[in-house]
C-alpha cells in the first residue's frame, strides 16, 4: 500500500530574492521525491511567512486536518529543514505532535532518522545554521552601511528634495530634485523667519507641491541631511557624531540651526502670523470682550451679497460685523497719531535710545567673540595634543566636532547681532514720518502690511468695547506717543524747552524704539 503525503512548501519574499525560494521549485523537488518512493500526494500546503514560530495560517489549517484524518498521513515532506522551523525548541514539540497524529516530518535535502538520538543533533545545526547566516548577513550589511555613513555617502531612501542614483561601478549617491529641493529649502528659510508657525508653513509647502505627511514634514526639518551633515548613532564604544556628507547640501549649516533654535523656542521671539483673507484683517490679534478667546473668521450669504463677522466659538456666542470692527480699530489708531510739530521730541528720543541698543549689542558681540577665540584655542590645543600622540585620533575627532559645532553657532549668532543693526538715518527719516501718517499707512497697507502693524502696535493682542479699542499693553513707541500727546493737550502753549522735558519724562520710563 502506497504511503501518503502532503508537501508543505513555505516561502518569503525576502529568501525569494536572495536565495531563489520559489515555490514551483519545492514543489518540483517534492513531487519527483515522492514519484521515485512511490508516494501519494495527497495535498500541497502553499505557505507566505516567517518560521520564526507555528503561528502561521497555512500550517494551522494543515494541523487541525491532519487532526481530522489522524493516522490516515504518512509524511508531511519539505525541501529543508528551515522550511518547517528555524527554532529548534519549537522543532521538537511540533515534531512530538506530528508523531502523535501518526505523521513524521522531513526534509528531502537533509534527510534525518529522528529515532537515532545523535541525529537530534544535526537536526539542532541544520535549524540554527539558517538563522546564523542571516544574522551574519545582516551584521554585515550593518557595517557596510556604517562605513558607507562614515565616508559621508547617504543610506537609504532619499529623503523629498533628493533622488538615489547610482554610479557607473554601482555606488549610490542622492542627489537635489527640483521642485522638491526648492520647496524644502524655502520651508527652512520660513521657519527661520519666525514669521509664519511650523503649522501654516507646512499647509503652505503642501500647496507649492510637497507630498508627505506633516510627521514626515517634522523630521525633515530636523534633519541634518539638508546642510550636508549626515549623523552616525552610538554604536558600542563609538559615540554618535555628525560627519560631512558627501552630497550637495540644500541649505547652510547656520540656516539649519536657526530652524532648530526657533523650534526650540531659543530664538528671538515673533508674533506668529495666520493666513487670512482681506475682510478680516484683525483675526488672530482680536479677541472676545466676553470670554477673551480669540476670534474667528465667517460669512454669511444674504440676498444680495456675503455679510462678514468676527465671532466666538464658545459658549458665548460674541460676534461683531467685520466692517464695524474694521472700522472702529481703524478710527482708535488716529489716538496714537503723534503731532508734525513735535516731531524734534521723537528724534530725541530714538537718538538716546539708539545709543542704549547700540552699546548693548556691542558688549553682546564682544561676549560672543571672546567664546569664538576660547573654542578656536581649544582646538589649536587639541590639534597640538594629536600631533604628540598625547591624544587619540578618535577623541581627537570627537573634540573637533564639538568644538567646530559651538564655533558654527556663535557665528551666526554673531551675525544676527549684525543683522539687526539699522541706521540711526533711516529711523529718523522713515520711522517718524510713518508714525506721523499711521493711520493713513495701515487704511492703504496691503493685508499683510496691515497684519504686520497690528502685531508691533498691540503686542498682547486687543479687544473691542463700544467704539472702543483695549489691551493690556501696547508697543512702548505707541504709549510715548499717547502720553505726550495727552501731556500738549493741556499744554496748548508749551515752549521747545517743555517738547524736551517731555521727552526726557518718556524715556525714563523705559522707552525703547520699534523694530520690525
């Protein structure tokens, strides 16, 4: 009486590849086994998954129907021994249950006598000797992609602004991809700007043409790839560093750690703008008389035409038509307007504190420079230490990076202090005279202009009451202009001497010019 058989042929991707597991070739190894011993197939178990454990679907349903036909199968048969399990404890039980259900396992290219108790130990080697190799391969693989990082050369998929390519010897590279490249490198210069939140810039980039998702979007703007920096993970006893990478890089290394120090919250502090639409330029400053939430924007569609409103999206249920705030906010900035014939008191003024502003960032730079020359000494003294062989060459590196990384930061520290220098001409011949036309300069400003104006004039943001505009404070400039325009109202007939004792009056007070 002929024996009886199912084939169980397992595969997965990842050994098709590498190794040429195809399912067509188990079988055809099987089936001509099974012609030569004369062998009836019964069924042939087709199998997708990992033989890490028995937890798999096909090997399931071939278990409970060999239950369902106990004794009534001679053979389960597989081309190797890692086709039926790659972990030896696993092994033996399985092979214990088969044995209960009258079935014994084995593999045509590794043929074993299970009763012989030696051969418990091949079966051990010819489970474990799969799993050793791939691990070997893996290791492998992992020092390979480490040297490649080392070398500076990106591995992996390129991140959006790059493209893999490939060498005539077959080396990858990645290389800039525009549109992409363009879209991430004015992402970088928008965050610095400090302008618009992470939020509004990522809505803005998916509109000029980026395709992943905002957590993608996050660790892009985190990563160092984009200024030519490639970092390398700890690893034992090397410690984690950044090299320089060897593709072209996107943005600078100071554009790159602006972005970070204003993600972090380290950098200088801006009035974050929101994209809105012409008949609300007050949302996002404006907040409820009831409930001090800030605004919204809606419209609402009447017979003839679209009616605009700032309202509330508590409970409170404020709202107030858009042209009638519009309009009220647009009359207070004529309060704030400072009178042409005092123009000498303003001139004064930013002349005294200019000079304050001036010394303090003097002193900031010569801070900053002191630090520069500190860590360009340390390294001199480093480099000193590795040409006598008193240091590593590996601590030598660490000690490099370090100090090359403060040195980059100083630096553009350095430069924002330069930067934010303007000359004592221009506030005098401009800023004066846009004071003086304030409201005429926000009515015809564009809406960002006007935006821009709101959040320098009230920079705690404001509400409305009646006819009237509140805040809690408002730009230093604005309350000088307000007090002294209080003080000439009961001083019809004040002299050039008393203009002066104004302004000495307002800067004691701690006066400080705007800055946009």
């Amino acid at each position: 009486m002929k024996k009886v058989a199912d084939l169980y042929i397992r595969v997965s991707t990842d050994e098709q590849a590498d190794r040429g597991y195809s399912q067509r070739n188990q079988e055809e190894v099987l089936r001509k086994y099974c012609d030569i011993n004369f062998i009836a197939v019964r069924d042939v178990i087709y199998e997708d998954h990992s033989a890490k454990t028995f937890n798999r679907p096909q090997w399931k349903k071939l278990l409970l129907n060999l239950k369902k036909y106990k004794n009534k199968i001679d053979f389960i048969l597989f081309t190797k021994w890692d086709r039926f399990s790659r972990n030896a404890g696993d092994a033996y039980q399985m092979i214990s249950t088969l044995r209960k259900l009258g079935v014994e396992p084995q593999a045509m290219e590794q043929p074993l006598d299970l009763a012989i108790p030696e051969n418990k130990m091949m079966l051990a080697f010819y489970l474990a000797a799969p799993e050793v190799e791939n691990d070997r391969r893996a290791l492998n693989t992992f020092h390979g992609m480490r040297r490649a990082k080392k070398e500076g050369r990106y591995m992996g998929i390129a991140p959006f602004g790059y493209a893999n390519k490939s060498k005539e010897d077959g080396q990858k590279y990645i290389c800039q991809k525009d549109p992409e490249a363009s879209i991430m490198r004015w992402a970088f210069e928008e965050i610095a700007k400090g302008i618009f939140s992470t939020e509004q810039i990522f809505i803005m980039a998916k509109k000029k043409g980026y395709t992943r998702g905002k957590s993608n979007f996050w660790l892009l703007i985190r990563n160092p790839i984009y200024c030519g920096r490639i970092f390398i993970p700890k690893y034992k006893d090397e410690e984690s560093t950044f090299v320089s990478g060897q593709h072209q890089p996107i943005i600078s290394e100071g554009l790159f750690y602006n972005v970070q120090a204003v993600l972090d919250g380290k950098s200088r502090s801006y009035r974050t703008k929101i994209e809105t639409i012409e008949e609300f330029p007050l949302r996002g400053f404006f907040t409820c008389p009831k409930c001090g939430k800030k605004l919204l924007g809606s419209k609402c569609k009447g017979r003839t035409k679209y009616y605009y409103y700032y309202h509330c999206d508590s409970e409170c249920k404020y709202r107030i038509n858009s042209e009638v705030a519009n309009d009220v906010f647009a009359e207070n900035l004529k309060t704030y307007e400072p009178l042409h014939e005092v123009k000498k008191i303003y001139t004064a003024v930013l002349i005294e504190t200019y000079r304050d502003l001036t010394d303090s960032a003097r002193e900031e730079k010569q801070r900053i420079l002191e630090q520069i020359k500190d860590y360009n000494n340390r390294l001199s003294n480093s480099r000193d230490l590795l040409s006598t062989m008193q240091i590593d060459p590996s601590d030598y590196r660490v000690m490099k990076l370090d100090y090359s990384e403060k040195i980059i930061k100083l630096e553009f520290e350095l430069s924002l202090i330069s930067n934010d220098k303007q000359s004592i001409d221009g506030l005098l011949s401009n800023g004066i005279e846009n004071l003086i036309r304030l409201n005429n300069n926000y009515s015809n400003a564009s809406l960002a202009e006007a935006r821009d104006l709101i959040g320098l004039i009230y920079p705690e943001n404001f509400t409305i009451r009646g006819e009237q505009v509140q805040t809690t404070r408002i730009n230093k400039v604005i309350e000088s202009i307000y007090m002294i325009n209080n003080e000439l109202s009961r001083k019809k007939n004040g002299t050039k001497e008393s203009f002066f004792s104004l302004s000495r009056k307002v800067t004691l007070t701690g006066f400080k010019p705007v800055t946009s």
